[in-house]
C-alpha cells in the first residue's frame, strides 16, 4: 500500500491533537509555592487596595493606609483583624504574617498577637492583648514586657481556663529573643504544620527557628486566623502595630524547609553576686528557671521542671542528636577496624600453621619484629638500675639527705617520661607490625 505526505501529515496532526486533550485532561502536577496559595484565606496585594476585602474585619482602631493595614494609630490604641470564614484544618499548610513596629522602644505593656484558635466566630473577647482570653488553639506572642526584654512566644490553651495578662509568661511552652521595635524592615513569621511529618509544628522568624516540636496536635476541624494589638499602657506610647502581609498555602513551602543552621537566640539572665567577706563581684549566667532564692517549694521546683520540659520539647534538639550519631558512628567504625586487624592476625597464624610453620618459629618472627621495641625496654631497665647505683653511692658519700632529695625529684619526672615512651614505643612497632602484614596478605 502506497503511504501519501499527507496520509503521515494527518497522523502526526491526530497524535498532536490527542496529546494536547490528554495533557488538559491529566495536567501535570504542581508542586510550587504559588500553586500552594490558598488566595481565600489571604490577604491581597494591599498596595492597590482601597478598602478593607469582603472576607476580612477590621476591629478597633485598626485602617488601610497606603498599603498596610494600621493596628494602632494613636496612643492607647488597639485594633485587630479577623477573618470572617473559619479554615477548615485537615492537611498540612503553611500560614505568614509580615508585620512591623515602629514609633517606640523599650518595655511596654502593648505587644501584638497572632492566633490560630478553633473556630467560634469572631471573638467578641477583647481581654488578652485585644484578643480572646479564653481559647481553645495557638497563640503567638511578640511584645517586650516579660523579664526577658522583647521575646516571641508560643502559648496553648484548651478552652477551659481564661488566660490572664498578669501571669501569660508563665504559661509559654517556648520562646526565643526577637529584636522587633521600632524597625523600619517589617518581620515575617511563618507557621508550618506538617501533618506527614509526624505533626511538625515549626515556628519561624525571618526563616530562622524560633522553636519546633512534635509534641502538639491540632484537631481537625475549623479554625479562625486574626492577628491582635494593643499599645500604650501605663508608659502611654504610640507604638504603631502594622500589617503588610498575610498568606496562607496548603501546605508546606520551600522556606519551611531551610535547614535549622541559624536558630534564633534564646534567652539568658546574668546575676551579679557579690561574696560577702571579700567584697568581690563576679557575674553568673542562669535560666530563666533558675531559684531566685536559696529556698524553694516542691509546688514552686514541679512548676520550674514542667517549664524545662516544655522548653525542651518546643525548642530543637536536632544538633544533639546528629553529634550522639556521629560519636556512634566512630565507635562502630573503630570496633570494625579492630575486628577487621584481629581477623588478619588469625588469619596469618593459621596460614603460618599450614605451611609448617611450629610454634617457635611464630615467637621467633614476634620477637624479630619487636627486637627494636625490647632493646629500646631492656636500655630503660639499665637506666633506672644506674640511678638507683648513683644514689646508692650518694647515701655512702654522707651527701644523703640531699642526693636523696635530687634523686627523688628526678624520678618524678623519669618515671611518667619512661612510661610515655614506653607506650609510644609499643603503639609504633604495633602499627608497623600490622602494616607489614596488611601487605603481605
């Protein structure tokens, strides 16, 4: 049969024309960051917005000005934003918020809140840091009122107990320090959540670890975001809380994976004491969970060793448990060796054996080898039987008392010299041995 151009024309338009159909019908999957976005519960691109999104409420004091929404505008303000739909929780995803302050520095009452709380509506509960005082999920904490100067801190709740202002520090599972006021470069933290990673829930700020753990498990179900601030307080400052950025991906983006190489810092307190006898001061790093007196309470000591322990699961153990893998590692790399040297002996004996070699001339070949080693011992022997001649002689001379005293410093230090060179002497001609039979065989 004769094939025409246009019959193969034809035939290459048809597979072309499948393709294409099987490509919009099976598109290839996207894993980007961008396919991630989740724009319904997102902020826009504030830039060219002129009002407030339909699936966002503003509450208090806070605006939309020239592209940032505006938590505090004035002194002993605050303000919120909420949205009005709740996210159903049942895969991982990752949720940003990109803020600033700026107008003040230094310890306030104020700070601003970040919340992940199941979903009830949007809270009417003003009470914690214009946010809910009584919540069932995460909360978020940046503010510079706490002993340890400007921290971020992570706070739990269930639901059954109001979390109160005076006492929120206490409650904290984890924190790092985070320098945030009064800065002209906006902060971002991002939340991850990994559900196939063992529920990872990781906290970072400006893509370095504040903290992580896998202790915590969020319920499935629907959950409300919003963010919270109040300023001013008893100092009556003007601090200025602003939002530029809010996104949430289902699922976890590529900064959620940067390595845990640059962790934020975590806090630590100096105490000066001073002895009372001599006057002297000197400075003493402790935790923030060491006794500030010399007595303490089993209740007070239970509360401090629950506080380590939600300190040390919330922040990351990983660098530790890569260097106890790798001190395993020299210790099954250095077992190996040796039983590998211990098979090549047994081995060169048994050979040794085979070909007709006797006993005797096995030692006779040992002694060769370590001739060296046993001249270098027999010398020691000598000058250790010389010194005891000298001072010998020294004690019939009536120079007794001081010889005797030479000759006991020297023996000081002979003694720990002939015994270092006695092990180096050995540990050499026992390289060498098994080096000469690694070649042989």
């Amino acid at each position: 049969m004769m094939i025409t151009r246009n019959t193969v024309l034809l035939a290459l338009f048809t597979a072309l024309a499948m393709w294409a159909g099987l490509s919009e019908s099976h598109p290839l999957a996207d894993n980007s960051d961008a396919s991630k976005l989740n724009s319904d519960y997102s902020l826009p691109d504030l830039i060219n917005l002129r009002k407030v999104p339909g699936n966002w409420k503003a509450g208090e004091q806070a605006s939309l000005e020239e592209g940032r929404f505006v938590l505090t505008s004035g002194q002993n303000t605050k303000g919120s934003l909420w949205l009005k739909q709740g996210f159903n929780l049942k895969d991982s995803f990752t949720l940003e918020w990109t803020f600033r302050s700026v107008g003040y520095s230094g310890k306030t009452d104020g700070g601003i809140s970040f919340w992940f709380v199941q979903d009830s509506g949007v809270p009417s509960d003003k009470q914690l840091y214009n946010g809910p005082a009584k919540y069932d999920g995460l909360q978020l904490l940046v503010d510079n009122n706490g002993p340890l100067g400007p921290t971020l801190r992570g706070q739990l709740s269930d639901g059954q107990k109001t979390v109160e202002n005076a006492n929120i520090y206490d409650g904290s599972f984890a924190s790092c320090l985070m320098g945030y006021q009064d800065s002209s470069v906006p902060s971002t933290i991002r939340i991850t959540y990994d559900i196939n990673d063992n529920n990872l829930l990781k906290v970072q700020a400006d893509n370095r670890i504040c903290f992580q753990t896998r202790k915590i498990r969020f319920p499935t179900g629907s959950y409300r975001i919003g963010v919270s601030a109040v300023n001013g307080g008893v100092n009556k400052n003007s601090e200025s809380f602003e939002i530029f950025k809010m996104q949430l991906f289902d699922g976890v983006i590529e900064d959620s994976l940067i390595p845990n190489v640059k962790a934020m810092g975590q806090p630590k307190m100096i105490t000066k004491v001073i002895d009372q006898k001599t006057g002297k001061e000197k400075l003493i790093e402790k935790t923030a969970f060491d006794a500030d007196k010399d007595k303490i309470s089993n209740y007070e000591l239970y509360k401090k060793l629950d506080r380590v322990e939600g300190k040390i699961l919330g922040n990351d153990i990983n660098a530790l448990d890569v260097k106890l893998n790798d001190v395993i590692k020299v210790q099954q790399e250095l077992l190996s060796f040796m039983t590998s040297l211990t098979n090549q002996r047994s081995t060169k004996q048994s050979t040794d054996n085979e070909n007709g070699g006797s006993t005797k001339d096995v030692i006779a070949e040992d002694k060769e080898e370590y001739k060296d080693f046993l001249s270098l011992n027999q010398k020691l022997e000598k000058l250790v039987v010389e010194q005891e001649k000298y001072r010998e002689t020294a004690k019939r001379h009536g120079d007794g008392p001081q010889v005797d005293e030479i000759a006991r410093k020297l023996m000081i230090w002979l003694l720990p010299l002939i015994f270092i060179m006695l092990i180096m002497a050995y540990y050499t001609f026992k390289i060498r041995q098994e080096i000469i039979k690694t070649k042989l065989l």
